[in-house]
C-alpha cells in the first residue's frame, strides 16, 4: 500500500492574499500615522488647525455561504475565491478612501474615514462581488468612536456593525442611524428606514436603514444600480 502523500505546501495563491492584505494594510497605517503626526506638530507651532473630528464608519462584509462552497470545491478553489475577494476589496475600498482591515472566516471587516464612502463601497462591493464566482455579499456599516490597537480597531461601533451585517439579507447594505443622520445620503443614494430592530448581543434596539441606490454609478463598471425595498 503507498504511504500517503504529504500535504501541499501554502498555496501561493493563498499566500498572495495574504501578503497584499498585509501590504495595503501596512501602508495605510504608515501614512495615517505620518499624516497625524504631521498635523500635531504644525498644530503645536501655531501654523495649523487640526480638521474637525468626524466619527469614522466600521464597516463588515459578509459573503452567505462562502464556508460551505469553498469547501465543496477543495482548498485551491477556496484559495483563488481568496485571492480574487481579497484583490477586490481592497481596490475597492481605498477608491474610496477606506481599507480593508482583516479577513475574516466569510468575509471582511473595513475602516472607512468618510461614512459617505463607506456606503458607496459597499454599494459596489455588493454588485460586483457575484462577478467574480462568489456567492452574493451584504454590508453593514456603523459610525462612531473606535479604539485603535496592534492593527485592529475595538469598541461598541464595530460590535454593532457586525450586528447589523448579520440582520442584512445577500446584496443588501444596510448602516445605523449615526451614517444615516451623518451623512444625509451621498449622491445618488437614499436611506430607506426600517426602524428599531433588536440585534443578537446588543443592549438596546438599532435603528436602520437600507442604502438604495437611486443613480448611483459604479466607479469601474460604469453603470447605474437599480434599488429594493426591504420587506420590514
């Protein structure tokens, strides 16, 4: 009987993923921090103002279904689906001014400076994801203050976005009131209510809303979204 095979090295697909998360997150990080540096020393020597704070938007991406085809298909299928998600993603989010943070077993959980942006991101995510070969997507965003650590981003606004990206259905973005009322909808977009809605592990009742698209255009496809309604 032939002793079994050992198993495949790191696919270098998977390791491609990997490697430009890291860079692209690297880089952001760098620059942040030299941006803000820059603008506490010219503070401090009186020859700035330091911009007006605004609450940035967490943002998560869940992709239904993802688990089970990627294991139906074997793991270089599930690593090329990883390379092509995660090479998406990040064009997409730094178009608009955000960046994917880490990846996660279905998805992917995002910083995103403008809430406006985050919005149209998702808008665009959520389109353009079924074209290449993954099941359909949804979106959450949430506004508010976060806690910024080793890389990663902590605090009660990203535990409520990925609350709301869980109540979300396939293609669907839906954020909290605090992007709703922050942001008034950037162009070409509406927020349709639904209301209070109580998330698992969370104290109190979220108000939300969809994110429709009204002459919304996609920045590399070029063509209008159309919007639905959501049956609450």
């Amino acid at each position: 009987m032939p002793s079994p095979q050992p198993p495949p090295p790191l696919l270098p697909a998977l390791e491609r993923t990997v490697l430009l998360l890291y860079r692209r997150h690297l880089e952001h990080y760098i620059i942040e921090s030299i941006v803000l540096n820059t603008e506490t020393s010219l503070e401090q020597a009186g020859l700035g103002q330091r911009r007006p704070g605004r609450p940035p938007a967490i943002a998560f991406l869940d992709l239904t279904g993802y688990t089970t085809l990627t294991e139906e298909h074997g793991d270089r299928a599930a690593a090329d689906l990883a390379a092509r998600l995660v090479e998406l993603v990040s064009t997409v989010a730094h178009q608009y001014g955000g960046h994917p943070v880490k990846l996660l077993g279905d998805g992917v959980m995002f910083y995103f400076p403008d809430p406006a942006q985050a919005v149209l991101a998702g808008l665009e995510l959520v389109e353009r994801i079924p074209d290449q070969g993954l099941p359909r997507a949804r979106m959450g965003v949430n506004s508010g203050p976060v806690v910024f650590q080793d890389g990663d981003y902590f605090g009660t606004t990203v535990n409520v976005a990925a609350r709301i990206t869980d109540y979300a259905r396939p293609g669907e973005v839906l954020v909290s009131d605090s992007v709703a009322t922050a942001t008034t909808g950037p162009h070409g977009v509406r927020y349709q209510p639904i209301g209070p809605i109580a998330l698992k592990g969370v104290m109190t009742p979220v108000t939300l809303h969809t994110a429709v698209p009204t002459q919304f255009k996609l920045a590399r496809h070029g063509h209008s979204l159309g919007g639905a309604s959501h049956p609450f």
